[in-house]
C-alpha cells in the first residue's frame, strides 16, 4: 500500500496535535496498519480493534496488525490509552473503523447512506472533539491486484468547533462517494442495514428514553403493537 498526503499528518504531529483517521470497511483496510512505514516517525501510530474470544486468534490477528509498528488499543481501553498518552505528551495518529452497525442502545443519529435510513456511530466524533485531533478521512484506492493507494484527506484540524454529527455526517459522504467509484472493493456481506428506524421506534421508551433490547415480539405485544 502507497500513502499520499502524509505530510499534513506529520504536520499536526509535529505541533503536538494527535490525528483521529477515519476508515471504512473499503479495499484492503487492512493494509492501513503499515502507516508507520509512512510517517517521520515521531508519532505513535495505533488503531481500535475488537478484542476477539479465540486467543489463538487474537494473538494471530494481533501480530499481523501490529508488525509494522502500529499499537493494537482494546475498544474498552481507548479512552484510557489516549489519556495516558497525552499525559506523555505524545502524540498519537488513531485509526477508527467507523461503518459499523451500532447497538440498539447506542444509536443517537441517522442519516441517508447509499439511498438507506441508516442508524451510525457517532462515538468517534465525541473522541474526536473531546481530544482535539486532527480528523483525516482514509480513501482507499485499489490500483492492480495486490496494489493499493492510500489518500489521507485533512477534514478539520479543530474537530471542537464543528456542530454536532458535522464529522459523522461529512465521514459517511466521503465514505459514500469512494464506495461509488469502486462498488465492488466495499465489504457488502456487513449487513449495514439489519437495524431500522421502524424497530428502533417501538423498542425506544420515550417515557424513560432507553432501548428496550429484549424480544421484539415480546415488546411489541407489552406496547399493543400488532
């Protein structure tokens, strides 16, 4: 994998400010873990991972996207890795897989993704703001079997200044866009729709504003829904 636009990265870095990059489930994501390779060198490069409940795998996949330098961060343990960090006054460069489905009772914002009402996380935008790190957007081009070029799109470097959902929502746009030059590169076996805004409705208590996740039938028939 080729990278472009590392240099306002290592920009950012330089001044002390840590970077947030958006990716998508589009071409090989995986290769992004080679970033290291890329940059001056003075940043810490990490990203986000689901810790998985084989150990045998984990340990395998842990390998496979740590060997390049980049620092596999448990989801659990962000929050705390990104403190302790700062408190080093090291400057991290952070990888956020963001086009998952989120759970029943983690979904705050919709939006029209690829012509579909669709529930998104809004979680790395709250980090984003909350650290201050440069937002850069990962787009993801394959150029020949087994070759693949990286474009890394500055989007702010004041995330705190931005209105609410304005990175999710300019995210998922560019997200969009790349997977409508290359449809087939995009991993479409996700199932990014299974959760509806229809469902959603009948399971959110407005009474006392949380999401019922039990049986659906069961909920239903409680609320006199046929």
């Amino acid at each position: 994998m080729k990278f472009k636009g590392t240099e306002e990265l290592d920009i950012c870095v330089a001044n002390g400010q840590s970077c947030g990059i958006y990716l998508g489930h589009h071409c090989n994501w995986e290769w992004i873990t080679s970033l290291p390779l890329w940059t001056t060198g003075k940043a810490h490069c990490a990203q986000i991972y689901h810790v998985l409940e084989n150990k045998q795998f984990n340990n395998l996949f842990l390998r496979l996207r740590q060997r390049f330098g980049a620092e596999c961060i448990p989801m659990a343990e962000t929050l705390r890795q990104i403190a302790r960090y700062k408190q080093d006054n090291q400057p991290i460069v952070l990888g956020y897989i963001s086009d998952q489905v989120p759970f029943w009772n983690n979904i705050h914002h919709w939006l029209d993704f690829l012509n579909h009402d669709t529930p998104v996380l809004t979680g790395t935008e709250k980090l984003m703001r909350s650290t201050k790190q440069a937002v850069f957007y990962a787009d993801v081009r394959r150029i020949r079997r087994g070759y693949y070029e990286c474009e890394l799109i500055p989007i702010t470097r004041h995330p705190e200044t931005t209105g609410q959902w304005e990175l999710t929502d300019t995210y998922f746009a560019m997200l969009e866009k790349s997977i409508r030059n290359v449809p087939e590169c995009y991993l479409w076996t996700h199932n990014r729709w299974k959760r509806t805004r229809e469902e959603f409705n009948i399971r959110y208590d407005t009474a006392t504003g949380k999401v019922d996740l039990g049986n659906l039938d069961d909920i239903k028939k409680r609320k006199g829904i046929k």
